[in-house]
C-alpha cells in the first residue's frame, strides 16, 4: 500500500443473529446444556405447575420463535410440581359450606353420610385430616351425620304386636313400624325385618310379622 493510498475496512458486528433452541418440556439440565451448547446463557427461575411435572422447563423467555446473539441470556421456568395447599378443617361445617370451600380450593369432594348424633347435615368427618399438603384436584372425603345413631336390635320374638313396638322404641328405633301377617303362633310376633343383636340406623323402617294361625280348637267330642 503506497502513501496516502485509500483503504477499506469492514468492521464486523460479530456473529449474526442464530435461532434459539426450543426446550420446553426439557428437564432443567438437558434444556441448559442446549441452550449452552448453542452460545447462549441460561438463567433458571422456578414457579409452580399442574400440568407440567417437576423438574421439566414450564416456559422460555425469548422463545423458539425468536432470533437471538451469542451471548444472550436465556431464562427458563421451571416446574416445581403443583403448588401445594393445606387441608382445611370443615368438621362442624354445614355440608354446603363444607363443599364450597373445599371446591373454592381445587379439591374434589365425595360426601358419606354416617349414623351419628350431630344434627343432619354437619359434617363429622374428613379424610385427610385438617392441615395435610395437597395439590389442587385432589380428591377429599367428608362425613356427613343423618342425625341419627346406631342402635341394636331387640329380639321381639313371641311378643304381641304393641309390645313388641314399645320394645323396639325404647332400644332406640324411632322409623316407622308396620304390621304384616305370617303363619304362626296367633298374635304372636313371628319374626321382624331387623337380626336380633344387629346394629342398624336409629330411623330404620320395620316390618313386624304376627302369626295369623288360629289356635287349635278343643276337641268337640271325648271319648268315654
């Protein structure tokens, strides 16, 4: 090059823009490895996720639609699992309120009824117990009381019908009671639709069977 000769120089700008690898779904590790491996930088945040399991990249930021430069910095979310909530306590809770406040967290509610003193309607149960780490959807059981109690089952057997009632009311039973006939012992209880010694609902319905055979008559004739 001879003095005061001209020259032309290009000045680079560096590498030109490259695509940003698509790594969502990708575990932690894999989704930094190609993002390292194609010149970017990773930075990594956490968030919680139901449908994406932990471990896995939730989201990218600039994603794979973009252009990026060597150098870049890419973050990357990722899942944690589903975000975890504490069973709340509903015992003592109207069976309404119950469901609305474990649906208003997610949870999916199966009700039981069970034979128990509190009024109808209480809840008098749940599984799992208050303060147990759940995920939103998870399923959840509560008792519910009928306001009725367990009571056993007199054996009324060989009894008149009123007495075989007042039996069967003071051991508890306050449903309805109705008489059927059946061959037996006239006026006598045959048989009831409860097991004797078997514990049922206080508000169960009986069928009470008197024996409806006419006694024997006496022997119009004697022999000599």
């Amino acid at each position: 090059v001879t003095e005061n000769s001209t020259v032309k120089i290009t000045i680079s700008s560096g590498e030109g823009s490259k695509s940003i690898p698509n790594v969502i779904g990708a575990t932690e590790a894999d989704a930094t490895k190609s993002l390292q491996a194609a010149g970017y930088k990773v930075n990594v945040s956490y968030g919680h996720s139901s449908t994406v399991a932990a471990g896995q990249v939730i989201s990218q930021s600039p994603d794979s639609s973009q252009k990026g430069q060597a150098g870049d910095t890419i973050t990357i979310s990722v899942s944690q699992g589903p975000d975890e909530i504490d069973m709340p306590n509903v015992v003592g809770s109207t069976k309404d309120a119950a469901v609305a406040e474990l649906q208003s967290k997610g949870f999916t509610v199966t009700i039981n009824e069970e034979d128990k003193p509190e009024a109808a309607g209480t809840v008098v149960g749940q599984n799992p117990v208050a303060g147990t780490k759940l995920s939103s959807g998870s399923a959840v059981i509560i008792a519910i009381s009928t306001g009725h109690v367990q009571v056993t089952a007199p054996d009324v057997r060989g009894m008149d019908f009123a007495t075989a009632v007042a039996t069967l009311q003071a051991a508890g039973f306050k449903g309805e009671m109705k008489q059927e006939p059946r061959e037996g012992d006239y006026g006598k209880v045959v048989s009831t639709t409860l097991i004797p010694g078997t514990q049922y609902s206080s508000n169960t319905g009986i069928t009470i069977y008197v024996g409806n055979t006419p006694p024997a008559s006496p022997e119009a004739d004697k022999t000599e």
